[in-house]
C-alpha cells in the first residue's frame, strides 16, 4: 500500500490485517518499521516478535524461514520508506522460502520487487465546497472523520448547520487527507469551525496539534511531509519545489518547458518525475489516452516554501505563464477544426494554470498585452466552463493598464462585450459594441471591422432589435468571407439565423439548413451540435415541439465528448419548454432545474435575457398551472441536484446513446476498459471470471477492479455494483 504523508496506509492495513485475522490461522502479525533505524534491526524485529533465537548459522532469517515455513501468516510491514531495499530483500526470501506467507507493506514509495501488487491508497473523498444542504455532507466520510475527531477533542460536539457546512469546505480544502483532517479537528480545542476554515492558508503553521503518543513525524503536518521530502534525491527535491509552480495538473512537456535548466537538464526529468510518483509526491492520472501529473495541496504548499528558498520564483513565474501562453496560442490556430473538442476539455482542465499566468500578466509591469492574448484565445471556450464575472474583472484590468490602439486590444473589447451580453448586461455590451467600432475606424483593419461589426450584432440581438441585428451580422459575415476565416463566418451565420427565427424573417429555415450544412461541406462537425440547436429553435418558433425534442436530443448526443455545459443548458432549457408544451409536466421541471443549475456554474444568464427570458418564463408559468406551485418547486430542485449525467439520461429517453450506464459520462471517469470490467462486476463476476470473459490474466483484471475503485472514492467491489446501478438512466 503506498500513498502520500498521511493518506491512511498504516490505519488501512491494520484494518485489513484485522478483517483476515481468520483466513490465518498462524496469526496476523504487525512490525513498525518507522522505530527501526537500521536494515539489519527488521529481521531480528521478526524473528523476537515471533519469539525465534537464531538458527545454527547465527543467521536470524534462517530461523524466521525455517518458522514460517509451513505456516499460514500475515505480517504487516509498516513505514517501510525510509529502509525500503532492507524490506525488500527480507521479503523476497520469506516468501520464495514459505508459500502460505502473505505480506502487506505501506510504504510511501513501492518496493519494487516481483510479485508486489500495488495499492494507491486514495484519500477520503471530500464533498464539495458548496452544498445545497447539510445531508450530504454529515454522510461524508471525511467529514465524518472530523466530526469523530472533534468529540474526542471537546467531549461533545453537536454542530450547526454552519459549522457542518464549514467542516466541509475544511475537508474539501485539505483534499480528504485523513491525517490534516485530524490535525485540523484538533484545532477546535481553541478555534471554531470558520477560524480553523479562514486560516487553511498556512497549514503548516496551523496543523500543529497531534496526539503527543504518535510518532514524531505524524505530530505536525510539517513533519510529515518533510519525511517525504528527505526521501527524495538532491535534484527531485529541487522538482519538487519547481513543480510547485503549476495550481493544477500538468504533462511532462509543462515540466521540461518551465522547470529545467542547466542544473536540472531535461534529459533527467522523465527519471526525476517516475522518481517522484513512486515516492508519492505526485499522483499520476490519465486523461484521453495522456498522463498528467498533480500534487496534493499540502504537497505544492512545502515545495512552495522550499522555493522560496531557492530564490527562483519569479524565473519560474515566467516561464509558467509563457509556457500557457503559448498553449492557448496553439489552442486558438486549432479551434475551428476537428480538434476543438479535444482543446474543450484540455482547457477546462488547464484552467487553473491559464488563471495563474493571467495573474503573472496583471501583476507584471508591461504583460498586459500578453495578457489579452491569454484571455481573447478561444474566447468562446470560456462559456462551457464559467468563471464569466471574474473573466470580465480581469478584461477590465487589463484594458486599463493598456490602452493603446491594437488588435488585441479590440480582442479583449469583444470578449468584455460578449461576456457583458451573456450576463446579462446589455448597456454594457452596448458601450464595448461602439468602442469595438471606434477601433476597428481608427485601425483600419479588416479583421477587427468585422470583428465590431459581429458584436454590434449581437448587441441588437441580444435587446430584441433583430431587423438590425441582421443587418448588421449579414454585414459582419461577409466582410469575415473575404477574409477567408470560415470559422468566424460559421459563428457569425449561427447569430443570423437566430436574428432570422426571432424576427420571423422567411429566409430563417434556408439560413437554418446552410448552417447545418456546412458542417459537412467543410467538414466542421465541431459545429454540427450549435446548427442543431439553431434548428431545434426554428422548430420551437414554428411551433412544432415534437421536431424540437428530436433536434434537441441529436444535439445533446453530438455534444457529449465537448463537456460544453454552456450547449447542453441550452438543450435542456429547450427541451423543458417543448416538453412542457407536450404535456410531460414534472420531466419539463426537471429539465428547468437541472438548466438552472448550469446556468449558474457558468456564471451566464442566457434565459434572463431577451426573447429567452420571455419563453423561460411562460414555460414556467404553464408548469406551475398545470403542477402547482409546491410540485414544480420540488421537480425543480431534483433536476438542478442531480448530475450532468443524470439530466441527459432525463433528457435522452427515448433515445440508446446512454443505454450502457457508463458510457460517455461527462467527464468521464472511467476508461473504456475499466467500464467493461464495472459493468461485469455488477453482473457479479469474480476477477477471474472478469479475466476469462476479456481475455487477460486474472491479475491485470484485479488491477482494473483496484483503479476503478480509487478513481470513484470506493473501498468495496459491492459498492461499485450500486454505483453502476445509480448511473444507469430510469425510464
């Protein structure tokens, strides 16, 4: 069992040892390595525990031998880093030598010997930071651990609402580590639950108090961590602290372009880095077929201080934000392709990254410009994942600290000005509209005349003022065709067939048809999910919900690998309005629901807004008539607390696309592989029954049924079979 400081492998593996106390009939036995200072003191540790004196030779294993040989025995090596090759080679004799032992080690770093099955021993799943209720969280297993921790620190302990709510965001910050859980619930001795919570950012300083019994280097946090640390190599401890850099995952190319230089060639990273996932410093994760690395919270805080140390932050400041910058660069040359759904979620998984080095350029004199390029990148990717209002605080900041005359410049009046428009502030729209004109005049350039022109557009038809706002898009997408940019073309028909519907303009359903259209003919399927919406509206607007539902439903199917929240609350609203309008009353609320919800992670008000808000309301109003306003009020809030996936199986009745239970969740958090093998265990196959029906050797199987169950935050095969039956869509 290996993991990071403090994640539970010794609490685990007693556990464990406990419950197979009767498949050994010789005994479980527990040896702690950590008191042991020297490779030769293990041995003699075994051999006294077991009551043995030295065979013939003077050799104590060869009594340990010669006494296990025949018997069925666990021993539990525990803290084994530190003398890793002393219990390595121990093991490896005892085994070959008695073939009814088994062994189990925790270690924060793998032995790496033949026969070892390795166990990453996750962390508590910790609940989100922001709960609709208290329920959830008093059910969760950190916060039950905390809440456990806590009587035993005060005697008693009933918390409030508040303070469940607090522990919570506690145990979301400390990332379900049990030992800082612990630690912080110690706290409570002289803190309340929110002063413990306000003071997170040093929790170093804070995780202090641990019990005067437990080993020294489980009494601070710092200490254990610094136990890691002084595992480490002289250049993996000098990665450590450089990689601490990086607020989120990251690739091996981030860490060869912003950490290496002379002292740390880039030819030793790949060494340094396996060094540092088999020391559990880092935590490997595999996203659509590429490996990202992360760091615990606790984990980037000391390799922080260390950098500190070290002097190199702002060298490696600048290098980060180069190095996302030229990410996003990359991103925007190949946003109109195939590989826009790929770029989706490889940016909603960078975002914390691509925040940091917007800091870098706020906080840096002369980086605004540099700034712009960052924020104005594949601008519209910014509506599938939210954060819209503090995009625009950053746009603001960076307007003001450059104001010279440049395309780029009119790239960040844009994106303000349609950020502005989907939250729900027209006028503001409006002014960044003309100011956009006023550049595109004063520049003379084409590609910022169309540009303006678009957003002025958009601007009319964001206020209902749709014969202008065709005017002004025809005019836009033109000037966009001579440029040669099919991409902003394609966007910009979009807009105009939804000025066309809403007008009523007869030409809306030929402008509809080329827009789906063009998909094909220049091979942009990336678009194919908007057309169908565009289509879905024109049905909607010619009153026809049974053609809606069918748009809709293609749409949603053809969306799925984007994990664009902005389309699929877009679907959803519609589909509650023609459900609505077909009478499924109490399925029309959920689909409110589950829209409102995503409304609000991306931050947008679309239904609030214009002839949106008119058909959201009346949808409303028709549902409250026909369930009541306490019925509607309840399907309401089951649609917005279930999960993306769930309001797309609602969604997608009638349709096969989600027939298998796992299939194309969003995200998802199962390889195709590992979905096979859950679906077989809920069919109650054994891992050699799994191993037979794939083909594969029952080991591999038992090392997707372990992956599977770190990756869902579960400790029991049991546990995965109810949670394949939850994700399954009811009828």
């Amino acid at each position: 069992m290996t993991g990071p400081a403090g994640i539970g492998k010794s609490r685990l593996a007693v556990q464990l040892a406990h419950t197979l106390q009767r498949s050994f009939p010789a005994g479980t036995w527990l040896i702690d390595v950590a008191a042991l200072e020297a490779g030769e003191a293990i041995t003699s540790a075994a051999s006294a525990m077991f009551g043995l004196r030295p065979s013939p030779d003077g050799r104590p294993i060869g009594a340990l031998t010669e006494y296990l040989r025949e018997r069925r025995t666990l021993i539990v090596f525990d803290n084994c880093e530190h003398l890793l090759h002393a219990v390595a080679v121990l093991t490896s004799a005892l085994l070959e030598a008695a073939p009814h032992l088994r062994v189990i080690v925790t270690s924060r770093q793998t032995l790496g010997v033949d026969g070892e099955q390795l166990l990453m021993v996750p962390s508590l799943p910790p609940p989100g930071p922001v709960l609709p209720s208290t329920r959830p969280a008093v059910r969760n297993d950190a916060v039950r651990l905390f809440t456990d921790r806590a009587i035993s620190v005060l005697g008693a302990f009933d918390p409030s609402p508040a303070d469940v709510q607090a522990a919570a965001e506690i145990c979301h910050r400390l990332e379900g580590v049990p030992l800082a859980i612990e630690l912080a619930a110690a706290r409570l001795r002289v803190l309340a639950c929110d002063q413990i919570l306000d003071r997170l950012d040093d929790s170093f300083a804070l995780l202090t108090g641990g019990s005067r019994a437990a080993p020294p280097r489980f009494r601070t946090l710092r200490a254990a961590v610094d136990w890691s640390y002084n595992l480490c190599s002289d250049q993996e401890q000098r990665l450590w602290a450089r990689m601490s850099v990086f607020s989120a995952g990251f690739n091996l190319a981030a860490v060869e372009a912003v950490c290496t230089d002379e002292s740390l060639p880039r030819s030793a990273v790949l060494d340094m880095v396996a060094g540092l996932v088999d020391k559990s410093v880092l935590i490997r994760e595999e996203h659509d077929h590429q490996v990202f690395y992360r760091m615990l919270g606790t984990m980037r805080q000391y390799g922080q201080l260390r950098l500190q140390e070290h002097g190199l932050s702002r060298d490696l400041v600048r290098r980060h934000r180069d190095h996302y910058h030229a990410l996003v660069r990359r991103a925007e040359a190949e946003w109109f392709t195939a590989k826009q759904p790929e770029w989706l979620v490889r940016l909603q998984r960078e975002q914390p990254n691509i925040r940091d080095a917007l800091q870098s350029c706020l906080n840096e004199p002369g980086e605004a410009r540099r700034g712009m390029e960052i924020i104005t990148a594949v601008r519209s990717h910014r509506l599938g994942i939210g954060h819209l209002q503090e995009d625009r605080a950053c746009l603001a900041q960076l307007l003001a600290l450059d104001t010279e005359p440049s395309p780029d410049r009119a790239k960040a009046l844009w994106t303000d000005g349609w950020l502005a428009l989907l939250t729900g502030d027209t006028a503001g729209g409006a002014v960044r509209a003309a100011e956009c004109g006023g550049l595109a005049r004063v520049m003379g350039d084409p590609g910022t005349h169309a540009a303006a022109g678009q957003l002025a557009g958009l601007s009319a038809l964001f206020q209902d003022d749709f014969v202008r706002a065709i005017d002004l898009l025809e005019d836009a997408r033109a000037r966009y065709e001579a440029l040669g940019d099919a991409g902003e073309s394609w966007t910009t028909l979009h807009h105009l067939v939804l000025a066309a519907c809403f007008a009523g303009d007869r030409r809306a359903a030929g402008l509809a048809q080329d827009l789906l259209d063009r998909c094909d003919t220049h091979d942009m399927q990336w678009a194919r999910p908007h057309a169908l919406w565009a289509l879905a509206l024109r049905h909607w607007l010619a009153q026809e919900p049974e053609q809606v539902v069918t748009m809709l439903r293609a749409c949603l199917r053809d969306a799925l690998p984007s994990h664009d929240r902005f389309l699929v609350a877009r679907c959803l609203e519609m589909m509650a309005w023609a459900r609505a309008r077909q009478g499924h009353s109490r399925e029309a609320a959920k689909h409110l629901g589950a829209a409102q919800s995503l409304w609000q992670q991306t931050s947008t008000l679309f239904p609030g807004v214009g002839q949106s808000a008119v058909h959201h309301l009346a949808c409303e109003r028709e549902l409250r008539t026909a369930l009541g306003d306490a019925a509607f009020e309840k399907h309401v809030r089951t649609g917005a607390a279930s999960s993306v996936q769930q309001a797309l199986a609602l969604a997608l009745l009638d349709d096969r696309v989600l027939a298998h239970p796992l299939q194309k969740a969003l995200p998802p958090l199962l390889t195709a592989r590992e979905q096979q093998v859950a679906g077989l265990l809920r069919e109650g196959l054994s891992d050699k029954q799994i191993a037979a029906r794939l083909v594969i050797s029952p080991r591999t199987a038992q090392g997707h049924v372990q992956r599977i169950l770190l990756k869902l935050g579960l400790t029991r095969r049991a546990q995965v079979v109810a949670w394949v039956h939850d994700q399954a869509p009811r009828s």
